[in-house]
C-alpha cells in the first residue's frame, strides 16, 4: 500500500510519441474555472515534457520532493504543482517486456515519496 493524494494512470503511444491520460484517482477537482488546461482523461502529455514522458524514456520510477523546481519543466507537474502538492512518484508499468504507460502519486505531504516505494 502507497499512500496518496492523487494518482492518475497514462498509456504509452509510440507511434505518437506521447503518453494519454486514461484515469484519475483521488484528490480531483471537477469545478474549476478553466476546464480546458485541467489534466483529465484524453490529455496527451509529450515524453520530453512531462514526469511521465521522463519515466518511460528511461525506463524507471522518478520521486520528485520539490514539485516547485520541476513544474517550468514537466507538465503534470505543474497541475500538481498548482494545486499545492508537494511531492511525486512516477511508476513506468510494462507489458510483455515493453513500456506501457505509467501510474503517477501526487501527496501534498513533503519527501512523501522514496524510490523503494516504486517497488511497493
């Protein structure tokens, strides 16, 4: 068991290039102003800027504790960043020995995260 605040799964797209969001879990805000720019189910995020992009070009988990740094960066990390959420976890998943997608854990408790958990 891993705690957290949110998480959402991404599918992998190599032909596209990109991983798409394909569901959301927890802490999610549904009523905000600008629904447009909100990371939902169908959003594309591409693998050079995103946390989830970084995860599966390298083939490992990433733990982020300072969400502020990467947020100019990585683009699901600045809708984490935006609701005040202070730490990471990023979990490449594989289907028969290639990438699949990715499971992201966003916690608003600090250092939260640590590379054993991707293991958990």
């Amino acid at each position: 068991y891993v705690p957290y605040d949110r998480a959402w799964a991404c599918c992998y797209d190599p032909l596209a290039g990109n991983v798409e969001v394909l569901g959301m879990a927890g802490d999610v805000k549904s009523e905000q102003k600008d629904h447009k720019k909100d990371l939902k189910p169908g959003f594309r995020l591409a693998l050079d800027s995103s946390a989830a992009g970084w995860a599966v070009r390298h083939r490992k988990p990433r733990v982020d504790h300072d969400l502020a740094s990467t947020q100019g960066r990585f683009l699901d990390h600045k809708h984490l960043y935006k609701d005040r959420y202070l730490s990471s976890l990023v979990v490449p998943f594989f289907v028969r020995g290639q990438v699949g997608g990715t499971l992201t854990l966003g916690s608003k408790e600090a250092a939260r995260y640590q590379p054993t958990d991707a293991r958990t």
